[in-house]
C-alpha cells in the first residue's frame, strides 16, 4: 500500500467513510489538468466541487473527467 493509499483509508475512516472507494488517479488527473490549464488554486476547489457532485449522486470518475474536459477546453481557447 502506497503513502497516499494509507492517508485516503485514513482520512476515509477518520470521516466514517469505511469501505468508499476513491478513484485517486482519477482525482490526481483533474487536479493536474485544472492547475496547469486554468489556475493552481483552482486544483483543490476543483476537488471540493467533485465532492460536492459525488454527494449529490454524480459518478465520481465521470465527474472528474467533465471537470478535466473543461479544464482542456478553456486552456484551448486561451492559446
């Protein structure tokens, strides 16, 4: 188990989440596409945002990549 698979089992039981799977590379991917094609601190309110989809019933590696399709297309139209 990687560093970063200990802290999400981590932080999923600290917030009583046993047993969620969380599509890391998925969220990793559109952190990155938001951060080097829109602004850095849009990565981590990007990531709250994909959050707040999933709690309202949204597939999470769906939502992750709308998010990041939006992310390429604005960097596309700013070139």
């Amino acid at each position: 188990m990687s560093e970063l698979d200990q802290w999400v089992a981590e932080i999923t039981a600290e917030l009583g989440l046993d047993g969620v799977q969380v599509p890391t590379t998925e969220v990793l991917d559109m952190a990155r596409d938001v951060a080097h094609n829109v602004l850095r601190p849009g990565a981590p309110v990007s990531a709250y945002v994909l959050g707040l989809a999933v709690a309202a019933g949204a597939d999470p590696v769906e939502a992750a990549a709308k998010i990041s399709a939006l992310a390429l297309r604005r960097s596309t139209l700013d070139s």
